[in-house]
C-alpha cells in the first residue's frame, strides 16, 4: 500500500509543480534557416527507429505511473491517446505488480486497451531478469526501460540507498529478456562514461532523461516536506548536453533519446538535430489529457506533430535522418561545457545535409 500511495503523491505533485530549476539546455542550440529548401510538404516523413523498432513519429509518451488502483483510469486514458494518436507508450515501474500480482491490472489496462501499439516496459535496475521478463509478459511489451534514479532513491525517506551492482544487473537483464533493453535516467542526466558503459553490455538505446523537466529531486522532498537547497534541486547533467555527451561515445551502437524539458515542437526537432532517435514526453501530456480530455488532447498533439513538421521544412528536411545531418549552432554554457569535455561541437555547425 505504501507503494501505491507513493504512486499517487507522484502524479499529483508532477502535476502542481513547475520544472526545473535547471534547464534543459534546449536554448544554446540553434538550427540554421534553409531559405532553400527544396522539397514539398507532402514530401515531410516523421518516421523514426527506436532500438530497431519503428516508429510512425518520433515521441514517446514516457513512463508516468502504475501500480495503484487508482490510476488505471489515468493510464486506460494514456493508452487511448497512445491509440487514437500511433504514439508509442512506456508505462510506469512495474516493480509494484512484481510484488504485488493483484495490482498489475494497472499495468494491462494499456495493452488491453492498445492491443496493436508499442508499449514499453519498466523496472529499475535492481530487478532480476526473471522479474523483467514478468513485466515484458504482463503487457506484451515490444522493449523494457530499466530505470535508473538514485538522485530520486536518495531524497525518499522509504528509498533505496545501496545502488552497487547496477551494470551487471543490467547485463543480466540483457542477456535475459527476448526484448530490447532501453537505460533511462529519472531526470539527472547520463554522462558519456556511463553511456559506454551501458552500451557496452548491449543495451539498445539510452534514454538520457536530463535536467530540466520534471524534477523528481523536487517531488520527493514536497511529499516528505523535506527543504532541499538549490544546489540540491539543481543537480544533475541538462538534457541536451547530456544527449551530446551519450552520442560521443556511443555512435551507432546505441540509439539515443532525449527526455527532460522537451515541451514544444521545436525542442522536438533540436533533439532529433542533435542526433536522438526520438523524444521522450510525460508530464505536459498527462497535464493536457487531463485539462482538456481526450478529444482536446488529440487535437493538441495534432498542432504539435504539425510544427513537427513546419520545423523540418524550414531546416530544408524530408526525414528525422535528413536533421541529423543539418547544421547545428551550440552556444553560450552548453558549448562551453562540451568544450572542456572534449566533445568536438564544430563538425555539427559545419556538417552538410545528406540526401
């Protein structure tokens, strides 16, 4: 019941506070106008991979919650919007349901509701192989995010405080499980030695989960009314640069997304520049679904994807691989902290388009 309780505070304070403090550094990156662009609005695809699954458009509605009684409505409303939009879905930790079989209604409500869609599976890194091939069976999962979140662990009264063994855990799951494995950060960021790291035990794509969106530091301290400094809120890697650090170190071998802060169209297409396979979303999604119901949130992301795409127009793009290839301008603190890490940022304002 804790748990479960704990779920619930979760979605309510993610709900009534701002992000941040920290931004996600969206800012200093700046595409370059193609006033040629060469090709008609027909011609604009927004298809994307993601751990060599496709995918229709390049947002992943990231995991939100589970796990208690009380949010299977929520996520029966998340997983027909999933539907009614083709957007791909991760559902919250399933460790909940791992211990307690009786709530993982919560969690099948998503299939049941979107039997053809991808849905993502989730854990945390201190689960078994034999309990990430339950959560995989629980929603015929098409890959399964192992959730890392000790900045998180460590502000709960109830939290984890022994993070020892995660690599191998993950390497475990891994070997283990016939899905792809997705790594996400909870909001603090991966660097790029973690990155090589994970990619090295094969994990298919890392989520880099920044700064400057949802703050999970700032949700566990209002449940346990506990003060945080802002050296302690702020903590943490921006996701942008974060992405520019994963995608240093692991090239191809490992697809990136970008989570954290990623709230307009245009942090959408700055993401898939910098290099990500496609942009995770939570919060501002759950927000609109429940402001203006299902129809109205349909509708949202209808506009949204349209930007989307008036965005790759405007940077002379037919496709999110055409981006990854469009000039790219990194300025202010993000380049320099790029800089002193070594992360050559001239060949992305200087790189040329491939058609």
């Amino acid at each position: 019941m804790k748990r479960q309780s704990r779920k619930l505070e979760h979605i309510k304070y993610s709900m009534l506070l701002d992000d941040g403090p920290a931004a996600a550094g969206f800012a200093d990156f700046h595409l370059v106008h193609n006033c040629l662009p060469d090709l008609a609005w027909r011609d604009i695809d927004i298809s994307t991979t993601v751990a060599g699954i496709p995918l229709a458009q390049p947002v992943i509605i990231n995991a939100i919650t589970g796990g208690a009684d009380d949010v299977t409505l929520l996520n029966r409303d998340l997983a027909e919007f999933a539907k009614q939009t083709g957007i791909p879905m991760a559902v919250g930790s399933q460790y909940a349901a791992v211990e307690n079989p009786a709530v993982a209604e919560s969690y099948k409500i998503v299939r049941q509701v979107n039997p053809e869609g991808i849905v993502f599976a989730n854990l945390g890194a201190h689960a078994t192989p034999e309990a990430a091939r339950y959560a995989v069976e629980m929603i015929d999962a098409q890959a399964i995010q192992i959730h890392l979140n000790s900045g998180q662990e460590i502000i709960m009264s109830e939290g984890d405080r022994d993070f020892s063994g995660y690599l191998s855990r993950i390497a475990a799951i891994v070997a283990q499980v016939d899905v792809p494995v997705i790594v996400k950060e909870v909001g603090c960021g991966i660097a790029r030695e973690q990155a090589a790291a994970l990619a090295g035990v094969g994990v298919k794509a890392i989520d880099v989960g920044g700064t400057g969106g949802t703050n999970f530091l700032a949700i566990e301290a209002a449940r346990s009314k506990l003060p945080l400094d802002d050296d302690m809120m702020s903590w943490g890697i921006p996701t942008a640069i974060s992405a520019m650090e994963v995608l240093s170190i692991t090239n191809s071998s490992a697809d990136v997304i970008l989570s954290g802060g990623v709230r307009t169209p245009l942090d959408v297409v700055k993401a898939l520049t910098i290099g990500g396979a496609a942009a995770g979303i939570a919060g501002p999604i759950l927000k609109v679904l429940q402001c203006q119901g299902l129809e109205g949130a349909i509708h949202w992301y209808e506009s949204f994807t349209t930007a989307v795409k008036r965005f790759m127009l405007l940077a002379g793009t037919r496709t999110v691989k055409e981006l990854q290839s469009c000039p790219l301008v990194i300025t202010g603190f993000s380049r320099e902290w790029l800089e002193v890490r070594g992360i050559d940022i001239t060949q992305f304002a200087r790189r040329k388009k491939i058609r």
